[in-house]
C-alpha cells in the first residue's frame, strides 16, 4: 500500500492531495494539464521537496514533514519513466539498461536483463546510442532501465504522451504485459482517458491541485456527478468481462459479465480470459418494451436506478443489470416521452461495435 | 635538424609547453568546481564568486601578478605557510608561473565548462537519481561525461592563451631564463637587446604557430566528442 498525503504551494497555485494506492497493481493520475498529477510523481519519487505531508510505502515512510524525514531520491527505490525517456546519451542502450541494475541494492530480485531485454523486445537495439532510436523505442529502453533497477514502486510519467498513434500502439502492449507480471505499485500519470481503459485498476481523479474522486477504475467510470469522467464523449461504464465462447459461422465472440451476457464481433482473445470493456453512454439506447425485429444485437434486461442531468438537453440514465451498472445518454425529451422514471425495467440496446475489447482488463 | 632555434630558445618554448599544461592541470580541477557550484549552486555569494572568477579577466595581468605576489610570497600569509610547512617556494620558480597562469586562465576554463554545463539537460541528472546514484556518483557518470567536450575545449583554450601569458607572470615569478623565462618573456627580452630582432621573430612565429594549433585542436576536439555523444556538433 503506498500512501500519499502532501501539500506544495507555489504562487498561484496550491496542491493539496491524499489518497491511497493498492501493493500491487495500476493507479492511474488523470486529470486535465497544470492539474498537479506530475508534481505528485515528483513528490513520491523525491524529487521534490512538499511543504508538508507524509508519503509511505507499506512500513517505509518516505517523506514524513513532521517526523522530519526526508529520505533522498537515490534511496527510494522509485522506478521512474519519464515523459522524454531522459535516456543517457553518452551511454549504449545496453549501458543504459545496466545503470540501475549496477545500483540496486543488495539482495534485492526482480527480472534479469536478459529477460528484461525480451519481454520488451529490444535485442536488436542493445549497441545502438540513445540518439539512434526512435520515440517508441527509447520509451521501451527507459522502461527497461527502470525495471532493471529493482524498484519498489514504478513511476510513469506521462509515457506515451509524446508518442504518435502507431508508437502508442508500439509500447501499450508492453504497459499491458507489465502490469500482469508485476507485484509493486505502479502510479500511472496520464490525461488519456484510454491508457486508463486499457491500464489501471484504480484511478485518481484530479483537478485544480485537488483530488476529485479516487477509487477502483469500474465503480468511478459509473459515477455520473464527475463531470471530467460523465461530460465525455466517450463518458460510459467500463464492465469486467469474461470471453465465453466464439462463434466463428456468426462471426461473434460471447462475452459474460457480472449481470448478463454480450455479443461482439470475434475478438482474438482466447476463451476464458479477462477483458475490460468502455460500453459507452451514447452507445446504448432505452426502450420500455421488449422491442423485436432489431439490427441490434445486444438487448438487456435492467432496472432504471437514476436519472442524472447530463449535458444540455441530455439526460444520463443510470441502468443497473444485476451487479454491474451501465450508463445510457437520451434526451431530456425521450426522458419525458418515455416518462422514465426510477425503479421502472427497461431494456437495455446496446450496438454490438460498440463492444470491441480494448485490451487486457482486471 | 633543431638548430634554427638555439638551445636557449628552445628552452624557452619548452618551458613554455611546460608552464601552460602545469597551469592546466592545477586549474582544471578548481575551474570545473567554480563552474558546477555557478550553474547549479544557489547559495548566498554565489554573485561574488562568478565575480571573483571573472576578475583576471578585466584586470590588468600586472596587477594579477602583484596580488600573487602579495600572496604567494615569501611574507605573503601564504606563501609564508606553504615555506614553512612544505618548504615550497613559488615566488621566482616555474612552479610559481604556472600559478600565474593558470589564475589567468581560470576564467576561461569556468567560461567553457559552464555553457557545457547549462546545456545538460538537469532531468538526466534526476533520472540518475531515481536510478539509485548519489550525488558523486551522478557526477562522475552522468554530469562530467556529458560536460567532458566543453572540459576538453576550455582546457586546450586555456593551454593556449598560457602559452603567451605574460603580465601576471613576469610580475610574480620574474624573467629567469631556464626558469621562468616562457616564450613571451624571451621575446622580451630579445626586444630589448640590440640584435634580438632575429630570435624575436623567430619566437613569435613559433608563439603564432602554438596558438593557431591550439584553437584548431580545441575545435576539432570539440566537434569529435560531440559527436561521440550523439549530438549534432554545435
């Protein structure tokens, strides 16, 4: 368990957060730009100095401002990744990779470089200077130096941000296996709402210097009063699935969530894995009868929970479906129309492409 | 084949040779402090010190010397001590222009190594850190190789220029030759000597030749280690 409670003034700003991240697995800092996530990394990492607080991980108390502790950077044993790499350029990529090997401590284990080189994929790449590579690969490098140097916790900055579209896709993949194979924290700063999707089990929610929200990744995707979540266009509940079945002839793969089943063009997930999937809000649709003769595919049962205000002219439904809770966008006039209110069954229409897994999920 | 130069001249160019890479080597040191402690250092003075550093540049050598002089002398506060403990005399030696020479080279060295040192990017250094290097060990395996061009170019800079360093010198260690007579010193002294003409020319030609090498070298260097780094040569 990492725990962070800090506060760092700067003239015209002030940063003022708590919040506490699971031993193992993904949190991620979102929050729009100058909204402080950074400076929370750079706090843990001890790179900066707050004014007050206390940071501790699991019994190791980091930073404790009125317990007078303040143990250095090069002691804390943070992983970091940072948004430009900051490779050495005087090094090779292989000189790089053995910085933090040679420095981590004693009788600590964790992957060998050997295997370190593989799981990213950068054999090829050991000879060559930092100067010789391209964006995707020195982000794939500066991950590897940060795992070779036994860290305790992982730091991301910001790692795919400076990424074009096809590097992202380069080096999500290597995020995505990283995160099953860990057992440390792992704080993952970001303002792209799919690196969550596809990353993080918790999530902290800030804004101005301030944390909004924080909690795991599906209960905070559900709440409809977080505007920077809800106001999205692509604002909708995230479900934990299980692949069921393929159908090839059909050419669908039978997802199984918590509450009900659904139908998606074949996935090239294997049968029995875990997926995570966004089920939109502006995806799904309502109606108060069981309709027939649909493109549809996808037509669930639910119970009407709430109906929150949305954008202007909208109106967001909260749907539950046994245990999971699906999120629908409709028009305050439909709402009306419908004469929708809490507590009434419904039916669920969900467009089946809307329902294309987006990697590796909890 | 040496004998267009005579013995006493070639004296005199060695121990040039000899004083400017001494003031290097004892300067180099102190120089790359000053520079980290004015690029990096936030601490009360830090004005007075890049002050301090920069004074041989605008004041006049001869007073430079004098200050040694004052100093490092035999009665200087000192110059007294180094005799008495260590039995080392400056004043009037070789040892004492190096000293000399490096005071007056001191800013070049600072000047060369701080501009390296403001373009190396200080989140590298905080990526060492993170890494688990303490602050000598982030020094000596990330700061110093990426300064390690502007060291190697201000060193030769400043190997150069002592080659013809002449006020503070003269001043503090006298016009001996064998001892401290260095190539300007000697065209000096061939100056004022009736028939000199020759042997000056031919020193100064030598003198030209030294400091050209000199700037080219740093040059090249220069470029070389930059492009070791994997930077496009500035």
């Amino acid at each position: 368990m990492l725990e962070v409670a800090l506060r760092h003034d700067w003239p015209g700003f002030s940063l003022d957060v708590g919040f506490r991240a699971p031993a193992a697995g993904v949190t991620a800092l979102f929050g729009p730009s100058g909204c402080g996530k950074s400076t929370i990394l750079a706090a843990v990492a001890g790179l900066l100095r707050p004014d007050a607080g206390r940071i501790a991980l699991g019994d190791a108390v980091l930073f404790d401002h009125a317990g007078r502790r303040m143990v250095p950077a090069e002691r804390r044993r943070c992983g970091m990744v940072f948004q430009d790499a900051r490779l050495f350029p005087h090094l090779s990529v292989s000189g790089n990779l053995r910085y933090g090997l040679r420095r981590a401590p004693r009788g600590t284990t964790g992957p060998g470089f050997d295997e370190v080189v593989s799981l990213l994929g950068i054999e090829a790449l050991l000879a060559r200077r930092p100067a010789a590579l391209s964006g995707g690969e020195k982000q794939r490098v500066a991950l590897g130096r940060a795992l070779l140097s036994r860290p305790a916790m992982l730091l991301m900055d910001e790692p795919l941000a400076a990424l074009d579209a096809p590097r992202k896709a380069e080096v999500l993949p290597f995020l995505a296996r990283l995160r099953q194979e860990l057992s440390i924290p792992l704080l993952y700063v970001t303002h792209a709402l799919e690196e969550v999707d596809q990353l993080a089990d918790s999530l902290v929610l800030l804004a101005g210097g301030r944390v909004l929200a924080s909690g795991a990744v599906e209960a905070l995707a559900a709440r409809t009063d977080l505007p920077m979540l809800a106001g999205r266009r692509d604002a909708g509940a995230l479900l934990p699935c299980t692949v069921l079945a393929h159908d090839p002839a059909r050419q669908l793969t039978r997802l199984g969530f918590p509450g009900g089943t659904l139908s998606v063009p074949l996935a090239p997930a294997p049968v029995g894995s875990t997926q995570r999937l966004r089920l939109r809000a502006r995806d799904v649709a309502v109606a108060t009868e069981e309709p027939r003769g649909l493109s549809v595919q996808n037509v669930l049962p639910v119970v009407l929970e709430a109906l929150e205000p949305g954008a202007a002219g909208e109106a967001m439904l909260r749907l539950r479906a046994g245990p999971s809770l699906l999120l629908a966008r409709v028009t305050l006039d439909s709402a009306h129309r419908l004469s929708l209110r809490p507590g009434q069954p419904l039916w669920a229409l969900v467009k089946s492409v809307a329902l294309a897994p987006r990697g590796p999920g909890a | 084949m040496f004998d267009w130069l005579t013995p006493e001249e070639w004296q005199a160019v060695r121990l040039s040779l000899s004083v400017a890479l001494r003031s290097v080597l004892f300067g180099l040191p102190p120089a790359v402090a000053a520079a980290w402690l004015l690029a990096r250092g936030r601490f009360p003075g830090r004005a007075a010190l890049d002050a301090l550093v920069h004074l041989p540049l605008v004041m006049p050598p001869v007073v430079v010397g004098w200050l040694l002089l004052v100093t490092f002398g035999l009665r200087g506060p000192v110059g007294a001590l180094l005799n008495e403990w260590f039995g080392v005399r400056l004043v009037f030696t070789t040892g004492g222009a190096a000293l000399a020479t490096a005071v007056m080279s001191f800013p070049l060295i600072v000047r060369a190594v701080r501009l390296s040192l403001d373009a190396v990017d200080p989140g590298l250094e905080a990526a060492a850190r993170t890494l688990g290097a303490g602050p000598l060990d982030r020094f000596f395996t990330v700061t110093l190789p990426l300064i390690a061009p502007g060291i190697l170019s201000g060193a030769i800079t400043a190997f150069a220029a002592g080659l013809g360093e002449f006020g503070a010198v003269i001043t503090f260690a006298s016009n001996i030759p064998g001892a401290t007579q260095t190539l300007p010193l000697a065209i000096y002294s061939a100056t004022q000597t009736p028939g000199g003409e020759a042997t000056a020319a031919k020193l100064a030609g030598v003198s030209l030749v030294l400091a050209l090498c000199g700037l080219l070298l740093a040059d090249a260097a220069g470029r070389r280690m930059q492009a070791m780094l994997g930077r496009a040569p500035a």
